[in-house]
C-alpha cells in the first residue's frame, strides 16, 4: 500500500492509518520509519497504538514537503505481544509530491537594468 502526501510547497499534511482489530485478543504495534527521507516523515502522537479486540486504531503519519523533489520512506507496523498473540507486520510505503508552489512573501526593489 502507498500512502501520498500531496499539496504545497512548505505544507504540512497529516495523513491517518486505519487499523483494525477482528480477531478476539488485543493488538499492539510499534511504528517505525526507514528509508531514504524517513527523518523527513514523523509519528505525531506516538510510535506504539494498541487496539482491542474488535476494535480500530489510527497511526498518524506527518510530513513537510521542503524539498520539490519527491521524498520517499517506510512504515513499518510491528507486531508486540499481548495475551500471547501476535499480529501481521505491515508495511507502507510513503511518497511525497509537490503540487503547487505559492510564494512565502514578495519584495519589490527598483534597480537600473544598466549602468555605464
């Protein structure tokens, strides 16, 4: 699965995981970013989500596009050990895309265009 983060230069997009929990026991799982650009991606609200039993979780995943060439990375979900049951490792991949560029501020300056 791959996850955009599309919009603006210097914009800041947060995009959500969805996780959910079918079986009968508790889930838990650590985040973890790699990658070329993983230092680029954050986990605004934690790396770890448990999720009960039938029930969903959310990781949130946060990024500042800084660059206009794409920034890619990974995110791993990793299975921890609760009640004795373990759950999938998934992975994600994320990408990164400018759509527009809007200027930060203007300056205006007058200057002659030439000089002897």
């Amino acid at each position: 699965n791959t996850i955009e983060f599309s919009g603006a230069l210097h914009a800041t997009i947060v995009k959500q995981v969805h996780l959910k929990n079918p079986s009968n026991n508790t889930l838990a799982y650590n985040a973890i970013l790699v990658g070329r650009d993983a230092h680029d991606f954050s986990l605004p609200k934690g790396n770890t989500v448990t999720i009960p039993s039938g029930r969903q979780g959310f990781v949130s995943v946060e990024f500042t596009i800084r660059f206009l060439h794409p920034a890619e990375a990974v995110l791993l979900l990793i299975s921890n050990k609760v009640d004795g049951i373990d759950g999938a490792t998934m992975t994600f991949s994320l990408k990164s895309e400018v759509r527009t560029i809007e200027p930060l501020g203007m300056v205006k300056c007058r200057s002659p265009c030439y000089e002897v």
